[in-house]
C-alpha cells in the first residue's frame, strides 16, 4: 500500500486521553486497542474530520494503526460492511434456549419482580424439549442452555433428566453443547455442583448483594432467614476444586447498599484475588414490577450515578486483583446486545409458554407462542418479530454512533417496545471511563 493512500478515524473508534498525556484508542467492531503517543494528537484529530497520508499516521508513530482498523482507508463504507456482516450472523445456526425448571423459589427478594408461583416443568414439556432437540441438533453449531427460574436447582431432577438428553443428541451430531445457570446459590453444594459440572453446567451467575446485614436485608429466605452465611460457604467449597468452571459473583447495588460494597469486594479479594474463575459484575436496582417497588430506593433515570457508582466499583475491584471480564466484554462487539433481541434466543417456561425476556413474564407482549409436546415450537410470527427486528424502529440516532456495533440498535427491546426507537446502551456513556480502566489494569498486568 502506497504511503499516499488516506486514511481516517474509523467511525467505530473510541478514544480518550490517558493521564501522562497518550491516547488509548479502541475500536468497537474490531476490537483493536492500541495506545498512541501524545505527538500523535494533531494528527488524530484532523483524521477524525478530513483524511490523511498512511505517511503522516507513520511520522507520527502510528503508521501501524492503518492495519488495525483503528484507521480506515478513506473510501471504505464501515456502515455497509457492518450490515453486511451482521446480516450473514443473524442466520447463524445455533440456538440458545433459557430454561425455567422450577418456577418458585426458596428467596424472597425485596427487588424480585417475578409472581412466583410454584411450578415444575411438565413431563410433556420435558418430553417435549427432547424431541425438540432431538430434531434441531443435526443443524445446529452450539446449543446452549441457560437454567433460570425462579430458582432453577428446586427442579435438580428436571435438570438432570433434560441435560442428559442434550448431552446425547448433540453427541451424536456433532452440535456443540454448553450450558449455564443462573441460582441464588444456596443449594449448591459441592456435590451438587460436582454433580451439574457432569452435565455439562460450566458457568453460573451468584449473587451477593453485599456484606452479610446488607444482603440479608435484599436476598432472606421465604421464611425471613438470612442467606449470606451459606451461599459464600458453597463458593469457598466449589472454589477448592480443581475443575474447569467460571462463577460470576452479581452485586446489585443502590443508594442503600452501595456504601457496604466496599467492605464486600475486600473479602471477595481475600477469597478469590487472581483466581479467574471467579469474577465479580455490577448492576443497579431498579423497580421491575415487584410487590415492594415503592420500599426501594433506586436512581431511576439518574444515569450519571448509575455510571459513576459502577465505575467506581469496577475500579476497585480491578486494584483488588480481582477479575472482572464483564467490564471488558461491555466493550467488544455483540457485547451489549440484549439475549431477548436474538433471533435464535427462546424462554421455554415450566408450562410450554414462550418468552423472549426474563423480565416481563407478566407483559402478554412478551409471550411469543408455545412448544408442544412433539416438539414444535408453534410462535406467534408477529410478536416474535417485535423482540428482534430492530428495522422496525427509529434508528435516526444510531447512524453515527460510535459504539453501535456493541449494541447494534439490540440494547433492550423491552424498552423499545414503549418507545419505538433504540435504548442506548450503558456503555455509551461509559466507554470513555472504561478504556482508561482497562488500560491501566492491561499496562499494570505487564509491569
């Protein structure tokens, strides 16, 4: 490539000013991350309005940047080429189904927004799911199964029964199977988890909503008792095995418990600091319909201490040692793609009914059709359509988004939904913030 060619500032590239004065760069469909000199500024700032020399870019010690995707040749349509490729993954070939084995739970959280009326799954839905699977395997890639409930490990039989099906349908096929939880944790025991590692359960997602007062107060028992004290045993027992498996550690935090968060990352950073196979997130509160909604305290729309008080909580949890892939991953393409916008996402509830998002069981919108016990899934084609063509809406304020590839328009139908037009992404507002924090932690990692 001649030094002449023009180049400029992808449109899809972050960027911020890091404290001595250099400018970490990220671009969002990419992936690329590279860090450039302070010289550079004059020369990445004109490339943002105007084209200029694979030449300059060099001069300025970012010559490199022209085969990163950070910079772009001057004719080359970003917009098309993004389309076009989200385009060949929406008829990808796998299939990622929630899974609700036990509609109930054990919990009686004060934030909890489902009306949790005990339910195992039917036997004609498990028979149901099999055949189901049974006939989709051949054409699929990846199966992927996340248990969610209520409280998924109530229904440990149902668990047990469904994923040695799967297991058998997709070893004989060739398809990929992989599988995740979501649990309060209270139930998982090292025998159990043992146990759930043999089918395949690889990932769960736990959550602690701070120290033990504080999290007794959100998360007791049905019967008021308190929760912390078993749920971190379980962990500390499942961390003692030398079994390949990640555990998401969720902090749900408002302006109640976000002071207490602290003293709970400092004894997660004493149990699991350098151990990557737990790793900690962190989400606000928010009232989702529950019978205790006018109890909570929550920042509603008050983005700015939403961001800050995540910010500042990732931030400590990195200088803490411990891992934190939800940060990064908020970054990479697809990362903030809602699973209910996915044209190949499906809820299968206890009963057989049909849902794209786990939080609006209660909206009939959100009840897209029903798997029948031979195994067909009979949806309602218009309703469907609504949770995944985001063609639908008015996407005017995505155009010249920089973070779109992370989102693709895809951030949370649900609200689309009321709205007519895309929810931007937290991450809009953060990815300034979090570049600089994963820089820091990458360039700390390496000294």
């Amino acid at each position: 490539m001649s030094n002449h060619a023009r180049y400029k500032l992808s449109r899809y590239t972050v960027s911020t000013e890091l404290g001595d004065g250099r400018i970490a760069l990220y671009n969002t469909f990419m992936g690329a991350l590279a860090v450039a000199p302070a010289a550079s500024r004059g020369v990445l700032e004109t490339a943002r309005v105007r084209a200029c020399t694979k030449k300059a870019f060099e001069e300025a010690g970012i010559g490199d940047f022209c085969d990163q995707g950070l910079l772009v040749p001057s004719d080359f349509d970003e917009r098309e080429a993004v389309e076009k490729l989200l385009k060949r993954e929406r008829n990808g070939n796998d299939l990622f189904l929630i899974l609700l084995p036990f509609q109930g739970c054990n919990f009686k959280c004060l934030y909890c927004y489902e009306d949790l009326k005990k339910m195992k799954m039917t036997s004609g839905v498990q028979r149901g799911l099999k055949r189901l699977i049974r006939k989709k395997a051949g054409e699929l890639k990846y199966l992927d199964v996340g248990w969610f409930g209520g409280e998924p490990l109530l229904g440990l039989d149902v668990i047990r029964n469904l994923s040695r099906s799967f297991i058998d349908s997709c070893a004989r096929t060739g398809c990929r199977y992989k599988s995740n939880m979501t649990t309060n944790g209270y139930d998982l025991d090292l025998k159990t988890f043992e146990e759930l590692h043999a089918l395949n359960v690889r990932k769960y997602q736990i959550t602690l909503d701070g120290p033990q007062q504080q999290h007794d107060h959100f998360r007791p028992l049905v019967n008021g008792g308190g929760t912390y004290e078993r749920i971190l045993h379980n962990i500390l027992k499942i961390k003692q095995s030398a079994l390949d498996f990640r555990v998401m550690i969720r902090m749900n935090f408002n302006s109640d418990n976000r002071v207490h968060l602290a003293k709970l990352l400092d004894e997660l950073t004493g149990h699991f600091a350098g151990d990557d196979r737990f790793e900690v997130s962190f989400q606000p509160i928010g009232k989702w319909g529950g019978e205790h909604d006018d109890e909570l305290n929550t920042y509603d729309s008050d983005v700015d201490s939403i961001r800050n008080t995540r910010l500042g909580l990732e931030e400590y949890a990195l200088s803490g040692g411990l891992a934190n892939s939800v940060m990064r991953r908020r970054l990479q393409y697809h990362g903030a793609i809602c699973y209910a916008a996915r044209e190949t996402s499906l809820i299968v509830g206890a009963d057989g009914s049909l849902f794209k998002c786990t939080v609006a069981f209660n909206d009939e919108r959100n009840r897209v059709g029903e798997l029948k016990e031979d195994g067909r899934l009979v949806l309602d084609a218009a309703r469907f359509e609504d949770w995944t063509q985001a063609e639908r809406l008015d996407c005017t304020k995505c155009d010249d988004c920089a973070v779109y590839p992370i989102c693709q328009s895809r951030a949370c139908p649900l609200n689309s939904l009321d709205t007519g037009e895309p929810q931007c992404p937290t991450v809009k507002e953060e990815a300034e913030e979090l570049l600089r924090l994963f820089v820091h932690d990458r360039e700390k990692s390496l000294s």
